[in-house]
C-alpha cells in the first residue's frame, strides 16, 4: 500500500480510519441481519465495500461543512457523527431515529451534522449541494459542501447541469463520484460512452482526479487536497473513488449482471484488511488495537439495536406533521 | 394609492423584499441583463448586481434545486421559471426536495424558496408556452400555490410568501402583465384565504388568477339580465380555503368553477368535490366547469381562444345553472 499522502498517519489516526471502516462493516451486516428479521423494511442498500470512500473522504471536514449522500449512505451518516443508535432506531422507523422514523434507510437527516440526506433520486441531491455552497458563498462562510453519488448519476442531466453551475459560479462544492461500476444492475460499459468519469468534470473546468477507492488512506488523501483548494475560494473540485460494493444493490437484487468470480476479485482489495496489515506492517497499529476496536464496535452495535428495539411508534394522530411548518409566520 | 400594472407590482414586491433583507436573491434563466422574459425583473440587476440578481444556464432542475440548496442554507431564494411548461424540468426538485425535505427529516429542515412561475395561454405562443399546470402542483403536499388575479395580490402576496417557512409557489398569468389598478403598496395580504371580488345571491362563480378579470367581466354582463353573480377568487390554490368556498355556495345554492387547466383530473375536479362533499345539500342545481378544451394549446388565434375559458363560455354555464 502506497500513499501520496500528506496525510498525519500516527497510531490515533490509523485507530481511527481502522475503527471508522469497522463500524460500517459491522453495522451493514447487522442491517441485513435485521431486515431478514423484517425488523427493517423497505429498500436496503448496503454500503459494504466501499467504507474507505466515506471514511477518506469525512476525515477532510469540520464540523461547519455540509454534507449531502445518496440512499446507500448509512456509512456516511455513521461517520459523519450522527449516532449508531439513531440511525439504527430510523432503519427501524421509530420516533427516535434520527429523521424521526419519516424517512428509513434512504433518508438519514442530521441538522447539528449539516446533513441533508440520504436523497433517493439518482442525481438528485446534486442540485440541493450546490446550492447550500451557494449559500455558503454568498454568505462569506468559508464552509465546504460534501456530495456524494454514484457513477449511475453522471448519465442524469442534474449531474452535467450542476457541474456546469458549480463551475461557472465557483462554488465551494467537492463532489464525490462512488464508482461501484454498476448502476443497479447496469454495468458502467453499458450505460456511459465516456466510461472515465471524472473526465466529464474536467470538460466543465473543475479540477479533477480519480483515487483507488478501496484505499482508505489515497481517498483522505485526495479529500484533503481538494477540501484545502475549495475553502481558499478555488472552486469546485471532483473526486472520483473507484470502488465496488460486496453486496447486492438492495435486498431484493439477485445479482444476474455480475459474475461470482468478479466479486471474488474485488473481495481481495477489501479496504478494510487492506489498511489494517499495512498498518499492522508498518507499525502504527496494534493487534490489541484491533481487538479493542472490535469489542467497542459490537458493544456499539449491540446497543444500537437494543435501543432501535426499545424506540416507539410515532402515534397516528400525528400522521400529518412535517407536512409544513406548524406555526407560520 | 399608486396605480401601477401587474408586472410594475410584481417587480415592486421584489425590489422591496431585496432592499429590506439581504438573505433574498432572485435567480433564473434571463432575469439579469434581459431583464426577464416577461419584463418582471428590468432594472433590478442596476440596482442589485449580479450575485443577487443571477443569471442561471438553461438548467430549470439544477438552478431550483440549487433555490432549494441554498434556503436550506439559509438564503431566501426567489427563483424564477420561465413558464410552467418548463418548469416540468424543474418538478423533481420541487416534489422530491423541496416539498419532502422537512418531511424526510422529520422536521429538522425546512426548504424556505418563492418559485415564481409564468402560466397560461392567450398569446398564441403554442402546445409548450400556454399551459396552466397549477392544478398539477396544487396536488402536492408540502408547498403552497398561490395564483394572484389583481394588482394588489400581485404587489402584496410575495412580502408573505417570502415569510414562509415552506416552498411557495407563485403562479403569474401571461395575460395579466398588462393590467393595472390603483393599489396600496404598504397593504399586507394573508397567503391562506380566498377572496369575495363581486357579492351576488344567486351563483357563486370560483375561479382564480388569468380567469378572474373574464368572471367579473361575465358578472357585470349576467346583471343586467338579473343575475347576481357572487366571484370569488380562490388566490390560494393549496390549501384550498374550503370555508370561503363552501359559505359562498351556501349561500348562492349554486356554483361555476372557471379554470384554465383542462377539465380532467383538474383544480376545477377538486373544488367540484368539496362542494359536493361538504355542501351537497345546499344546492339546487348541478356544478358546471368552463375549463380549457382538452387539447394542447393550438397557435392560431380563433382555436387558441375557443380552447381557452371565454366570457362568452362562462355566461351561458351560469345561465345554464340558474336555468336561464
């Protein structure tokens, strides 16, 4: 493992991207655990896989940026500070989730973390970045707006109309490109003519580079290079991570469009060994580190579980909240 | 009281609410150096400069998604759509963000935009120019529609739409630009209620925005044959003011519904229903439409005017309804 980096990889900080990338492995499995349990319903998508691209790319944020994801954001929400019991209570649809059970694995909302979503239209939650970038410049606030997307989003006319925004205006926007190569079950190949990504961005003028998404220390990397360039008032920048999810899009997929042996091969990259030996390697983590991490992420989870278990129900008679504000001016 | 047409009042409302808070900017396509497509926004850009007065790409969705992105951040973004028509490019972000965020997050944000938006026909600008969606988006819980028929409404209902927590959906009719009345500027106007614009006793006639001018007109007409023709205005298409609606035709016994969307599936279908449902027993008489003919708005000018409502059209529904 080779980093570019001028990343401070002391023993703290590995812990840290070690046990950041755990805590999303551990709670999707528990999440689909849950959901053959029907304790969680609906649409579940799993983030396994691609930990190291959420990971990287949080570690370049303070707590004044924004943040904006996609219906696969379950490990964005989790590292981005929201609470494991919170989020999990949401999967669960109770009252004490963190979009008070209205919004389910799709849409985790987090005002005190300025995330916005968890958007399930494809491209969707592209617009809604810019625009608090936009805010955030127009207001003078050196903040930065983190959004991320799939591959399958550079075919949707929202993505192209918000690259060419966000350049035009200079927009202190650093866009995250999740290249799983699949599009649910539409191989990138067939789906795109211009199948490198993030060349698209620099036909609009924005910076751009691609970084080995199962490398959780290029992604921090990266992150931290194009978040240092957006808060000196540089502009937009775009970042693609190639990465691949282990798992199904969701839960009800049988994965026809893909090969076994092609799973196989990408398991062999898992960011999360991956760091782990080569930090192991070089010394900066323990082994009693990873056994630490390991207890305190299932005691994490556990917890997050029993208190999804012990949330309540929303009563009926407030069916209609949230619907608009219940005091206008 | 200043007299002034429609468009001076709409312009005079943005002038205003860019002067008293510096959190409001207007943003589309053309608002800028052309001034808007329909002249609403000339001079503005002199006054306030480009980064509050901002000209967009041809984006519809990324530019209202970005309206969107930036109340959330706490702007107080008016965002402008060229027409209706092209606001179908617009309608993911209106539906899915906009009008679902502060649902989705059970409560934690609210999406405080303006959308204003050009609609209706009657100057032979063709099938993608010339309709009235309003109807469309007066199906969606989340924002509210309001269609402003008079000067007043025009100059008045931006100020409170700007205070609202909640997207706000402004519909502005092509044929009303024009018009002018003598208004009051300082006046301040709710965002909830219809309005009674004529009181009669035998005929409630409910309509709103292009169509209001052709009901009164039509009333004026129906009483020198001696029928007391009661308008009134709905001015908020969501939510409807189903009390306003339904004492009129308590009153009147009888009710015509003018609407420039189609008939089908329409806003006129909706007002329809809650008469029935909540005044069956008051009338006498069955509901009559005048609505737009279901086809798409034809250029010519003697098809485009047989499409649309008429003066003519809505005189022999209130006849036909006080059998007349």
């Amino acid at each position: 493992m080779t980093t570019s980096a001028k990343v401070r990889l002391n023993r703290a900080h590995c812990v840290d991207l070690l046990r950041q990338m755990v805590r999303i492995r551990e709670f999707e499995e528990k999440c689909a655990e849950l959901y053959t349990q029907e304790k969680i319903r609906g649409f579940l998508h799993l983030y396994t896989g691609e930990e190291a691209v959420a990971v990287g790319v949080m570690q370049a944020l303070g707590p004044t940026d924004a943040v904006v994801a996609t219906y696969r954001e379950h490990g964005h929400a989790l590292v981005r500070g929201i609470s494991a019991r919170e989020i999990m209570a949401e999967m669960f649809g109770k009252q004490e989730g963190c979009s008070h059970g209205r919004g389910g694995s799709m849409h985790l909302f987090d005002a005190d973390a300025r995330f916005y979503g968890g958007n399930a239209i494809v491209a969707g939650g592209i617009p809604v970045a810019v625009g608090l970038a936009l805010a955030d410049k127009m207001q003078g606030r050196a903040n930065a707006t983190a959004c991320f997307f799939g591959e399958g989003a550079a075919a949707e006319g929202e993505f192209h109309e918000c690259l060419n925004l966000a350049a035009l205006w200079q927009l202190p926007v650093l866009f995250v490109c999740e290249n799983n190569l699949y599009a649910m079950g539409t191989a990138l190949e067939r789906s795109e003519s211009e199948t490198d990504i993030h060349a698209k961005a620099a036909s609009y003028r924005i910076p751009s580079e691609f970084v080995d998404g199962m490398n959780v220390v290029d992604v921090e990397a990266a992150a931290q290079r194009a978040v240092t360039t957006i808060r000196a008032g540089e502009g937009p920048r775009f970042l693609e991570c190639r990465t691949y999810r282990f798992r199904a899009h969701s839960m009800f997929d049988a994965q026809l469009y893909r090969e076994k042996a092609e799973v196989e091969k990408w398991r062999e990259r898992d960011p999360i060994p991956r760091f782990r030996d080569w930090a192991m390697a070089a010394g900066e983590i323990r082994e009693e580190d990873v056994a630490a991490i390991k207890d305190e992420v299932a005691k994490e989870i556990a917890e997050a579980v029993a208190f999804a278990e012990a949330g309540s129900w929303e009563p009926l008679e407030d069916l209609l909240k949230y619907v608009g504000a219940e005091r206008r001016a | 009281m200043t007299e002034m047409t429609y468009r001076d009042a709409m312009r005079s409302a943005m002038r205003e609410a860019l002067q008293r808070d510096p959190r409001v900017f207007l943003m589309g396509e053309d608002v800028g150096r052309y001034g808007g497509c329909y002249a609403v926004s000339k001079g503005l850009l002199d006054e306030f400069g480009p980064e509050r007065i901002r000209d967009t790409p041809l984006s519809e969705g990324g530019f209202t998604g970005a309206g969107i992105g930036a109340a959330l951040g706490g702007m107080r973004p008016i965002v402008e759509v060229m027409t209706c028509n092209f606001s179908l490019l617009s309608l993911d972000q209106i539906m899915n963000n906009a009008a679902t965020i502060r649902h989705m997050s059970g409560g934690q944000f609210n999406v405080p935009i303006v959308i204003r938006m050009a609609t209706g026909g009657g100057r032979q600008l063709a099938a993608q120019h010339s309709h009235s969606l309003e109807g469309w988006y007066a199906h969606i819980p989340g924002i509210r529609v309001l269609a402003p028929g008079t000067v007043q409404d025009a100059r008045s209902m931006l100020a409170s739409a700007l205070a609202d927590p909640d997207p706000v959906l402004i519909f502005e009719n092509v044929m009303l630009y024009n018009g002018t009345a003598d208004i009051d500027e300082a006046a301040v106007v709710d965002i909830d209620s219809a309005a009674i614009r004529r009181e009669g006793q035998d005929v409630s006639l409910i309509t709103y925005g292009g169509s209001l001018r052709k009901a009164l007109d039509a009333a004026e007409r129906l009483a020198s044959e001696g029928i007391s023709v009661e308008v009134l205005d709905l001015r908020v298409l969501r939510p409807l003011d189903d009390d306003a609606i339904l004492a009129s035709v308590t009153k009147t016994r009888r009710a015509v519904i003018v609407d420039e969307g189609w008939r089908s599936g329409s806003l006129s279908a909706e007002v329809t229903t809650r008469i029935v449902e909540g005044g069956f027993w008051n009338l006498d008489a069955p509901i009559a439409r005048v609505c737009s003919a279901e086809v798409p708005i034809p250029y010519p000018k003697h098809l485009e005017d047989a499409a649309l409502p008429s003066v003519d059209r809505v005189i022999a529904a209130v006849r036909s309804v006080v059998g007349k």
